[in-house]
C-alpha cells in the first residue's frame, strides 16, 4: 500500500509550483514553453501525464506542449486549435479513452 506521494508526484508538483510562479506574467509562449521547469516536466516522460492531466481537468493551464511532446499525439481537432476549453476537454477525453486518467 502506498499511504503518499510518489517521488515523481513531489517532483511534478514542485516543478509546476515553479513554472506557474516563474511564468505568471509571461505573455510569450515560447519563453512559457522553454522555461526550465516545464521542460523539467517533459523530460519526466509518459510516467506524468495522468499528473498533467489531471491537473489539466482540474485547474486547465497551458499543458498542451508538454502533452503533445510526451504522448507524441494531438487529439486536438483543427477547429479547435486556439480554443483553450475544447482543447483540454479534447485532452481530457483522450486521457479517459487511454485509461490514464
């Protein structure tokens, strides 16, 4: 039985506490994606996306780069790239068909 956290649950929750902190005030989504923490994030790989998608699903936040680098697949359909809730809710729905969340 596991009673905490994993050591990659702390590592992901700490990463993403400083790339929301670090990124708040950023317009540029280049800088947001590149920034040291998410990419921290990605390199974690396939073991953090039911993290990502969780927290996605509960709190949204920019997480469709790292999900696309780490799943290597886009369910986002072409009508509603830019459209922020469709494409967590497509996000969210894949996750769901996979088992992962």
């Amino acid at each position: 039985k596991r009673f905490g956290p994993s050591e990659t649950e702390v590592t992901f929750e700490d990463l993403s506490r400083r790339w929301k902190a670090d990124t708040r005030a950023l317009s540029s989504y280049s800088k947001i994606f590149m920034h040291e923490a998410y990419q921290q994030i990605i390199g974690l790989g396939p073991v953090v996306l039911p993290l990502i998608l969780r927290k996605l699903q509960a709190e949204g936040g920019h997480w469709f780069w790292a999900l696309r680098s780490i799943s290597r697949e886009n369910p986002v359909p072409d009508g509603h790239q830019g459209k922020t809730q469709l494409m967590r809710e497509d996000w969210v729905r894949w996750g769901q068909e996979r088992g992962i969340i």
